[in-house]
C-alpha cells in the first residue's frame, strides 16, 4: 500500500531532486514568451482541497514513506493543517488562483536560492527571467480584473514628438490596424495593404498589397478567387498576426493570410444591410466581433472560420465596436444614441443612454449663476451666453479603456466617459474639436445689407468626432476629427474625468481610425492614424484644404515614472 500514492499521508512528500527539478527549469526557460499565462493556469486548476494541492505537485512529488519512517506528525501539526484546510475552503476561486500563483513563484525562488548554482538544478538570468515572470503575472492578473495598471499620461513627451506621413495611392483611406512589426490599411477602392514598420521614426514601407473589384461579385468555392466587390470600411488583425479580417459595403467578411495576403474565406453576413462597419479581436484570442449595418453583432471564430452567434439590440446601424481581454464587447448604435456592453457567456447585455439633454445643459447653467453669484460677479441673462448648446444626435465611435470603463465620440464634439456602474456618462467634454469657423455674411446670404446678411448667417457647429481610440489598460486616449485635428486626453486616477494633454501636429484629413504601438524596448509609444480625404461612410463633408489619404505616425518618447525620478 505504501506504493499507492492515494494512500500517501501528504506530510509525507518532497520535491524531487536534480533531474526532476532541472526539467521543470529547462520547461520555463524555453518557453519564458508565455510564462506568465501558462504559470497561472496550471496552478489554477478548479477542484478544491487536497486533491487540488495533488494536482499542483503532480510532477514534483514522490513517496518517502519508506525513507523518512521516523517521522511523526504531532498534535500542533495537525491542528494547522486543519486550520489551513478551513481557509482553503473560505477562499474564492480567484483567491485560490492569487494564492497559487504566489505559491509558484516563492517556490522557484526557493529552489534557485537553494542550490545557489552548485546542484544540477540552478537559475540564472539565461534559464529563468524571474522579473519578467512576476510583471507578466501581474499583468495577467490586472487584465484578468480589468484594471487600468498602465500609468503613462504623466510620462508622454508630446512636445518633441516625430511626426511622419506616408501618403497613399488609394481612394479613401478607411481604415488601418497595428499588428507589430507590420501595419495593415484598407480603402474605398477596395486595397488591403500590408506596411513594414520596424524603423521607428521612418515612413512605413509597403510589402504587398491585394485589390478586389467586379469580378469577386460572387463567392467562389476556391478561396483563392474571393475578394472585396466594394468598399472595405474595417479591418481586424488576430492577436498572433495569422488572421487579417476585412468587411465593408459588400456584406461579407473576408479572411486574409496575415504573412501573404492570400485569400481564405469570404463569408456572407447578410443579404440585407449586411455591411460592416466595426471589427474587433478579443485580446489573446482568434474570436472576432463584427458590428453590422443590419442592426445586429456577429461573433466569429476565426480559427474554425464559423460563426457563433448573432446579438440583438442596437435600433440603428452599429458604428463601431471595441473588446479587449474578457469575453465582452462595447458597440455603438449611431443615431440610437446608446452604447452596448455585450457579456456573451452570461447572453445579456447593458444598454447605456446618451443623447446629452437640455435638461442637464439648464442644471450645469443654474449651478454656473449660482457660483458666478456667489463670487460677486454678475451673470449673463441668456444661457446661450455660457456656452452653446448642441443637441447629441448620434454617437459614432467607441474605445475600451480597460473592461469597466469605455469613451465614445458623437456628432456633436462630445467625448464621453462610461462606467459600467452607471448608465450615464461619468464625465463630458463638450466641442471637444472645437467649433467650425463662421461663414462670411457676404458668402452665406445674398442679401446686399450687411447687418441683415449677419443675421442670416448660420450658428457655428462643433466638430464631430470621427474616431476614437483608448491605449489599452493605461489613463490615455486620442481622439480625431474631420477637421484633421489628433488630440491626446489623460485620465484622472480613479478615472472620473479627463483633461486634454495636447494636440498632434500635422494632421491634415478627416481622421478615420486611431491606433498604436507601445515600444517598451525603446520607451516610446507610436500613433498611427489613417488620413482621408472623405469620411469613410460618406462624402458629406469637405474636407480641409490640402487633405491627402496618408498614414499619420507620431512617435512620442516616454520620460521615467515618477518614482524613478
């Protein structure tokens, strides 16, 4: 029986020594890439109790029954074994995880002490990162909960930031994303492009590029032969650059080989108002997230090439949509004026109701007076005096910040940030962009009467924002307009505000989709934004003078935290 590891009082187990030891070393050192994720999950397993901490030690423990007979368990032993078995049982399933986890590491840095690289069974930095391991945890763990961990607003370098534009031989530049070290764009005439943006500071430079037109019309058996029949107006790429996505105006989405561009599948989404206009990747993962102009969100696996599921909801055209590590997403419904958090395991979703109101403008103007009157001072008899009001008539852009908090952007120039906690904006910037200039009476009215000329001159209206675009788990986020105009915003530390930390230069063209890349080598963030001369969803606005389809780059240098100065 003393074989039978069942019946092994486990008091009476050790770790195995040398060999045994030195594999579970070589296991990390090789793999230390995804270290982290694999560190939490196999010391996470789901059952509780002994048979939970069996588990864990499965690989690392024998029987020394016969070895260690003279040991005896005492009484106060016991009792703190049973004392620990009572709190294991309290404890939560994240508790648990936390625990492990810490348990894990303590070990593997007891056992590098121990042998102090003397044994067969030593650490040092080529084996085993043990820093690396902990910050990869800890991240897990924040993305896990959902937590903003990254503190960068203090640290950006905006005024000596390096500013590139690669101009594009395409008609309307839609879209882009960021997928080091490659970039990927897609326009109106049908293009997927792939750049190559390892040199920081430098133009992106095209490796290939694949066209649609008429002859994809229909959907083909051989994947080769499929393509875009008209405009692409988003585009995805997978976590692990395998998988580029594309839709559009088409109503299909098309799979793409991330390294050559080939064709792998076209996939219809609807007949009727089938277009896509948002596409998102849940972090880590190959499920993807479509938002559709038939009022409807498809989710995907890409791996399998098939769809899941179909979520209802929005009562407009779903404008954009943003997802970031938990199974959820947050999409938009245009002139429905509500954003959308989709919980896909539980099948339920939060509806949260914009549509800034006169109501809440008159209250913001009374509290105005009453601190105006307060002060002494004597305030203006109009409301209008304060500042202009202008109605939210749909809201057109979303970003996650990390997965209880998002920012929208609306037609109006407000920038608002939600909660999930309440299904109205914590917080609002109104004309964010500014406001348009005001026409010239003599070119607005033709009335040869100045002064009447003047009165027939239309109000001034805000710029509405055309994307938006949150760095993922971290208090910055940048917003564009269709006046050309890249502003960066910093949350405030318990993310109830914002505040605008400056405004890129250089930008010429209705900015039409945000993204970036965190280089932690060379401490430094890069902006990318995708420059048009139209809107992607229509030709109702003119553009700024002198407005070209580019790629906008910024580089912007990050200073040292606080702490470190």
């Amino acid at each position: 029986m003393a074989s039978d590891p069942f019946f092994i009082d486990p008091s009476k187990k050790r770790k195995r020594k040398g060999r045994e030891r030195s594999r579970v070393g070589d296991k990390f050192s090789h793999k230390k890439q995804r270290a982290g994720n694999r560190a939490a999950s196999d010391v996470a397993p789901e059952s509780s109790g002994e048979d939970e901490v069996d588990k864990v030690g499965g690989d690392i423990f024998e029987d020394e029954s016969e070895e260690n007979e003279e040991d005896v368990i005492t009484d106060e032993d016991q009792a703190a074994r049973v004392q620990q078995e009572e709190e294991e049982e309290k404890e939560s399933a994240a508790d648990k995880r936390r625990r492990l986890a810490k348990q894990y590491l303590e070990d593997l840095k007891q056992g590098a002490s121990a042998e102090g690289g003397n044994g067969e069974f030593s650490f040092d930095a080529k084996d085993l990162d043990r820093e690396i391991i902990e910050s990869r945890l800890q991240k897990e763990v924040a993305e896990q909960k959902g937590f903003a961990y990254k503190q960068i607003g203090g640290r950006l370098q905006i005024a000596g930031a390096r500013v590139t534009k690669r101009r594009v031989a395409t008609v309307g530049l839609t879209s882009l994303a960021v997928r080091y070290p490659y970039l990927y764009t897609v326009s109106k005439d049908m293009e997927l492009a792939k750049w190559d943006i390892k040199e920081s500071g430098k133009k992106p430079r095209k490796v290939k590029y694949v066209r649609g037109g008429p002859r994809f019309a229909e959907i083909k058996k051989d994947a080769s032969q499929n393509g875009h029949s008209d405009e692409i107006l988003a585009l995805a790429v997978s976590p692990n650059g395998q998988w580029v996505v594309t839709g559009g105006k088409d109503k299909r989405l098309v799979v793409w080989s991330g390294e050559n561009l080939a064709c792998q599948r076209a996939m219809l989404t609807s007949r009727r108002n089938g277009e896509v206009y948002g596409l998102a990747f849940r972090r880590n993962t190959e499920q993807l997230y479509a938002a559709c102009g038939d009022l409807k969100v498809r989710t995907y696996n890409i791996g399998q090439q098939a769809q899941l599921e179909t979520l209802y909801g929005h009562q407009d055209i779903v404008e954009d949509i943003s997802a970031l590590s938990q199974e959820r997403c947050v999409t938009v419904g245009g002139r429905d004026r509500t954003a959308m958090l989709w919980k896909i395991p539980d099948e339920t979703r939060l509806t949260f109701r914009g549509g800034d109101s006169i109501e809440k403008f008159q209250r913001e103007i009374k509290k105005l007076r009453h601190e105006m009157q307060e002060a002494g001072q004597t305030a203006p008899r109009s409301d209008s005096s304060f500042h202009p009001f202008y109605v939210e008539g749909s809201i057109d852009c979303v970003s996650m910040i990390d997965d209880g908090h998002f920012v929208t952007g609306s037609d109006n120039g407000n920038i608002s940030l939600w909660s999930l906690a309440k299904k109205k904006p914590i917080f609002i910037q109104r004309q964010a962009h500014g406001l348009q200039p005001s026409e010239i009476p003599q070119q607005a009215s033709a009335e040869k009467d100045e002064a009447k000329a003047a009165q027939q001159i239309p109000a001034q209206n805000p710029y509405w924002v055309t994307t938006i675009h949150a760095v993922p788990y971290s208090d910055v986020f940048v917003s564009g307009s269709w006046n050309g105009t890249l502003k960066v915003w910093k949350l405030s530390e318990g993310l109830r505000q914002f505040t605008l930390l400056a405004e890129l230069p250089g930008a010429k063209g209705v900015v039409n989709r945000i993204d970036d890349y965190e280089d932690e080598k060379n401490s430094q963030i890069r902006i990318y934004a995708a420059l048009s001369k139209e809107h992607r969803l229509g030709r109702w606005i003119k553009a700024p003078q002198g407005s070209r389809n580019a790629i906008y780059t910024a580089v912007i240098d990050l200073g040292q935290p606080e702490a470190a100065k």
